[in-house]
C-alpha cells in the first residue's frame, strides 16, 4: 500500500512529505495521523532542530478531502469534532515548521501552510480558500490566520470569492517568508531550515514561542512574555558558549542546554 505521508532525514532537519499524487495531496484523516505521527518522531528526536513539510511539484495540497467528506452531515461533524483531533498537531510543534509550498495550497491545504510557522513558496504556488464554491468555508483557521497574515481585505477577497493568490503577490502580502524558482524550492528551503538547526535548540524553541505570541496576546503581555524569556536564556550554557565565542573570535558549539 502506498504510504500517504513520507518522511527523510537531511541532517539535523525533518522532512515531511505529503504523497497523495492522484488526489493533488488532498488531506484525509490517514494524511493528519501520518503527519502528526512523523512530527511526533522529529520532536522527539535530539539531534533534528527544524522540520520542513512539502507536497509535490503540483500541489502542497488541494484542500480537505472532498470525496471523504462529501456526505458527512452536521452530526457526524461535530459529535467527531471533524479537523479537530489529529489534524491540528503542527500547531502544537515546538520545533519550527517550514512550509514549503509549490503548486496549489487550497483549503485546508493553505490553512495547514499557515499553521507553519513559515511558508517559503515555489514561484509556482497559488493560495487559496475556495471552499464557499462548494458551499461552506474556511474550518482549519483561514479566516482567522489569513487576516493576520495579509490584512482583512484580501482575506475577505480571497475567502468571498475564492480567488487564487500567487506567488508574487503572497510574497508581496506578507503570506510567505521567501520565493524560489520551482526546482530550487526544496534545497534552499532545506537549506534554511539546517541553518536554523545549528542553533541552540532551546533558544529557537523559545524564539518560535515568543513570535507566536505577537498573535496571541496583546503587545504588553508579548513584551513581557518576550522579556522573561530573553532573561531565561541567560540560565543557558548556550548562551555563555555563543557570547564567549563571539569574544574570542570563533564559532560557538551548541549543546542545547
Ligand atoms: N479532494 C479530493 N480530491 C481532489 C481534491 C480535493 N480537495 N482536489 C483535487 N482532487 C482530485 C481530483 O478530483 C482529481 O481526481 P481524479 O483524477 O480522480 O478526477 C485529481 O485530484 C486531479 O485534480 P484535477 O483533475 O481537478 O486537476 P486540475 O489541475 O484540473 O485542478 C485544482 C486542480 C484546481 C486543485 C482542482 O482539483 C480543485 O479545484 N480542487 C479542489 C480545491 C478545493 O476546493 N479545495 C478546498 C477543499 S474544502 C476544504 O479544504 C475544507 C476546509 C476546512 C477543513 C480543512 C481541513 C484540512
């Protein structure tokens, strides 16, 4: 049987990735346990710092399953609590979460991008939420992160008329970290991602912490959570090795603690 979701190691960095082909990736409850239980595994494991999750040269993923859910009524979708359980465990992450996006990311395919941390694009991706076509709308928080992410009016604009965003103009709109031209996609968005994962990995676990919660909270409570955390930093070995091998003029050696 074909495995709906693979994963590789690049170094210190997890690679997930999507493998519906014949259905442009769409996602189903077997995708959500195969990507939950691939992040479970790079969390866990000391010596991965960053994990990138992508799709294929057509599709990150074209949206929730269709055919699966085609015929759920309202019953079966909230007494299952449907795209609750199992499908929101990128969310929980606590190492980074990259993205990387080519071809189409619609639906909760452009929903579980933004519940990355970032989205580096192929300059072949489109975004979009077009579930109003099929009579109902955004459920795995695009009509709550796409707004932070671009502002309510093209929020509004994709979600009221299902428009596709490419990659320019995500890249223009604050939607993604970073463009490349679609065969370049992968590397350098592995690239990046062990760039980060050669350092302390408390230290990009409380920096992805404190970003985050610029959307969760209000400026003084970040501030203060950012405060507290920074002081925190001064508890590690990490930092006396970083400051001290800027002093002497070398590279530091990070041991995560
Ligand atoms: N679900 C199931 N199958 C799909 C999906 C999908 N979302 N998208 C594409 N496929 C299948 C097609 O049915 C087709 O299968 P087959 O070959 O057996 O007919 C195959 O993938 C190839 O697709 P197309 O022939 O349509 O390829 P095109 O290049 O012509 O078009 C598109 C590509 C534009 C991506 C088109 O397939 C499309 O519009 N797909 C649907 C996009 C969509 O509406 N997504 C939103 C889904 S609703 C949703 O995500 C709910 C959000 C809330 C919950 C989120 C939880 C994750």
């Amino acid at each position: 049987m074909t495995q709906v979701v693979l994963t590789e190691t690049h170094g210190k960095v997890g690679l997930i990735r999507i493998n519906r082909p014949q259905a442009m990736n769409a996602l189903n409850a077997e995708v959500m346990a195969g990507i939950g239980a691939a992040i479970d595994a790079f969390e866990t494991d000391e010596n991965i710092g960053c994990v990138v999750i992508t799709g294929n040269e057509k599709a990150f993923a074209a949206g929730a399953d269709i055919g699966a859910m085609k015929d759920y009524d309202y019953m079966h979708a909230y007494k299952n609590d449907y795209i609750t359980n199992g499908w929101e465990r990128i969310k929980t992450a606590r190492k980074p979460v990259i993205a990387a996006v080519a071809g189409f990311a619609l639906g909760g395919g452009c929903e579980m991008a933004m519940m990355c941390d970032m989205i580096f694009a192929a300059d072949t991706a489109k975004f979009g939420q077009p579930e109003i076509k099929l009579g109902t709308m955004p459920g795995l928080g695009g009509s709550q992160r796409l707004p932070r992410a671009v502002g309510k009016a093209k929020a509004m604009d994709m979600c009221l008329t299902a428009r596709m965003m490419d990659a320019v103009e995500a890249d223009k709109s604050g939607l993604v970290a970073r463009v490349y031209p679609a065969d370049q996609l992968i590397d350098e968005t592995l690239k990046a991602a062990a760039t980060i994962a050669a350092f302390s990995l408390p230290v990009i676990m409380m920096i992805k912490e404190s970003v985050n919660r610029a959307y969760e909270s209000s400026l003084n409570e970040g501030l203060l959570f950012e405060r507290r955390v920074f002081h925190s930093t001064f508890a590690l070995e990490d930092q006396k090795e970083g400051m001290a091998a800027f002093a002497e003029k070398r590279k530091p050696t990070f041991k995560n603690r």
